[in-house]
C-alpha cells in the first residue's frame, strides 16, 4: 500500500496585506511617538481634537487637489493645471451659492467649473499634443486672470463684494456625533498617555464637520474601488502604462483620457468649492494659495494611490493646522518627533549595512534636539512656512522608491504611439 506523504506549507500573507499592515504599523508608531513628544513637551495641541478638525479642514483641498491628479496621471496625463482648475471651482462656486443662495448650487457650479478647466487641459494635450507642463501653466494664468475679470464685472458693485472677493456666502449643513464629544471630552482633558490622544482624534474626526468634508473623505476610498476593483479602473490606468497596448486590446485610449482628465478637474473643482465656501465663507482672490501644487506633491509622497495620498494630504494639513493653532511653541514641539523619526531611520539603515546614511541621520537627529532644547521657540518665518518646508523635506525623502505610471507625461497618437 502506496502512501503519500503529505508536507505542511507555511501561509505567507500576500505582499499587498504585508505592505497594508506595514504602512498601519508605521501610522501607528508615529503616533504613538507624537503622543510621547506631546507628554515631554507639555503641548496639548499636538494631538487636541481642535487640532485634528483644523487638520480636516487644510487636509480636504490638498487632498482632492492630488486626487485630481492621480485620476489624470493614471490615465497618462500630467495636470500641473490643478491649481487653475481650484481656482475656477472657487469662483464659480461662489457666483452660483452667491446668486440662487443655495449652496449646493454653488457645489455643482464649482465641480463644473473645475471640469471646464479639465476640457481645456484635455483638448489641448490629448487631442492637439500639446506638452502637459505648458499647458497646465496656460491654464493656470488663464484662470488667475480670468476670475479677476469676472470679479470685477459681477463683484465689484455687490454689497459686501469687490474686484477681488466676493459677498458673503452661504454655508453647507455640518454633520457628526455630539454624543462623542461628551463621552469622550473628559478623557481627553485628562492628557493621559495615548488614551487621551485617542479620544481627541476620535473627537475630531466624528463632531462638527461639514458635509463637504465627509464627501471627500468618501471620494478616496470610491476613487479606489473605481481605479483598482472595476474593469474601467484597469483601462484607464492602462492608458497611463501603456497606451499602444491598451489601444491593440480594444481601449478607446484618447476616450478614456479625456474622462480621467475631466474627473481630475471636477475634484480640483470640489476643493476649491471648499476653500470658499467652507473654509471660508466668501471667495478671494488668490485663496487657493498654492494647494493645487501642494496637492501633486501629496500624489507623489502617496505613490501615485489614493491612500498613501490621503496620508500625505493629512500630513500637510496637520503642519497647516500647527502653524495656526498652536503657533511657535508646538511647531517648536515637532523638532523632537523629527529628532526621533532621525533615530528610527539611522537605527534602520544601520541595520541594513548603509553606515553613512545611518551616521548622517543620528547627526542630524542630535543637532534637532540640541535646537529643541538650546530654544524656546522657532522664527516666525520658519512657523509660517512651516507647511512648505515639510512639502519640500517630504518629497526629498520619498522620492527614492516611487514608481510613477509608465506613460505619464507622454504625448501619444492614435496609431502612432508616442
């Protein structure tokens, strides 16, 4: 009698749920560490559910800012017109809330504005070939411009009004749990290690939130599912890896461009509806200060996914957020969590045989504390700029292992290739 022998195989986790639970634990870490930075440093703003509302609120327009412009660089079209097309969103979101006095009117104007901005970009990169940097900049210009006109002609004589703000407008219904907030506020005000910490994310994340907000924070997950779960998603992200192969199997390639770059519009649409009329409660000039291209570089920082997106988004926001709430002193805070962060990394690479990197990083991370603790405060200019500089310290750091899409950038040719 033959018998078989039967061998054990371990179950190894799929690479995706091991980067998933990688990238949880890192979250985590860190938080943890920013409520140790919060204990040492006696800085309740670090981790206040204020902080994390305000967080929401300058996370929300970066964030759809650079999902506008994954749809579009997943399709194979670079949109450096982002902030042109936030520009539009703000507004053509403000003329329509301003004169029908609703303001989801004013949404659907915003959206719509941002979308004629993406059809501008779309025309002239996919069916003219015009490169994709220059035309995002024309655009950019253009809208600058072309709002200041518009301004001027309707604004300008409204009471209120001017040549470069609108009058006042009104605001979307706000949503949450207020049962939250007294269950949990009494934690919080304890300060404990980590549990407080909790409480006050749990707080700021479930009162007193627009609608507007849970919308986009409900656009990364769909945008998600759309892109990666869907047959549509794999064909339009085909068009940005591979556009002559995705044409050979069938895929309206220019089709599918125009949709992404479209959608990449109405969300840079969406998040300058935001800054006017949630954020704010009128349009001005200039008020998408720079966020469109901040938002680009939240899409690189995330890998060109919704999700690492959504994390750089926050992680901007929550600089955004210091800076306003808690001034000098817990900007002044965050040197000690870089300092840490330093020590995890040259502990990492010192692990990995890099000695340079591993000594450079422990350098840098010991003359971050002896900064902390030689000061009480920072410059102003460096508070103020605070966002900036982790915009330019991020990208400089996550640039090593990203993997754009292919065909990114390229112009391409129906038949021709590129």
């Amino acid at each position: 009698m033959s018998q078989t022998l039967e061998v054990a195989t371990p179950q190894v986790a799929p690479p995706r749920a091991r980067n998933r639970w990688r990238i949880l634990s890192i979250v985590f870490a860190a938080f943890v560490a920013l409520s140790a930075v919060r204990m040492f440093t006696g800085q309740p703003v670090l981790t206040g559910s204020g902080t994390i509302q305000a967080t929401l609120a300058f996370a929300v327009p970066i964030g759809l800012a650079g999902l506008g412009g994954l749809w579009a660089e997943r399709a194979g079209v670079v949109n450096i017109g982002l902030e042109g097309m936030m520009v539009f969103g703000t507004w053509f979101g403000a003329f329509a809330a301003y004169t029908t006095g609703n303001p989801w009117a004013g949404l659907v104007a915003g959206v719509l504005g941002g979308v004629f901005g993406g059809l501008i970009h779309a025309v002239a990169t996919v069916t003219f070939g015009v490169d994709h940097i220059v035309s995002g900049v024309a655009i950019n210009i253009l809208a600058v411009g072309a709002m200041r006109y518009l301004s001027i002609l309707y604004f300008q004589d409204a009471p209120g009004g001017g040549a470069s703000q609108s009058p006042p407008l009104p605001g979307f219904p706000r949503v949450g749990l207020p049962f939250v907030d007294s269950l949990l506020g009494p934690v919080e005000e304890r300060q404990w290690f980590l549990v407080s910490d909790l409480a006050g994310l749990v707080i700021g994340l479930t009162t007193d939130m627009s609608v507007v907000t849970l919308l986009a924070i409900l656009l990364v997950p769909a945008s998600y599912w759309l892109l990666w779960r869907t047959p549509f998603g794999l064909r339009l992200r085909s068009c940005g890896e591979n556009p002559d192969a995705a044409e050979s199997l069938g895929v309206r390639v220019n089709g599918y461009k125009y949709v992404a770059v479209l959608v990449s519009g109405g969300l840079a649409g969406l998040g300058g509806v935001f800054l006017a009329m949630v954020a704010s409660s009128i349009y001005q000039e200039g008020q998408t200060g720079g966020r469109g291209y901040i938002g680009l570089a939240a899409m690189i920082f995330g890998n060109w996914r919704p999700g690492g997106l959504a994390m750089g988004a926050g992680l901007f926001g929550y600089t955004d957020a210091l800076q306003v709430r808690g001034s000098g002193g817990a900007v002044h805070a965050l040197l000690v969590l870089i300092a840490l962060a330093l020590v995890a990394v040259a502990v990492w690479q010192w692990l990995r045989g890099r000695r340079i990197v591993a000594g450079v990083s422990l350098g840098f991370a010991v003359v971050l504390g002896a900064w902390y603790l030689l000061t009480d405060t920072l410059p102003r200019e460096l508070v103020t700029y605070s966002p900036h500089i982790a915009t330019l310290l991020v990208m400089a750091l996550a640039t090593q292992r990203l993997r754009p899409p292919a065909a990114a950038g390229r112009p391409w040719r129906r038949g021709g290739g590129s």
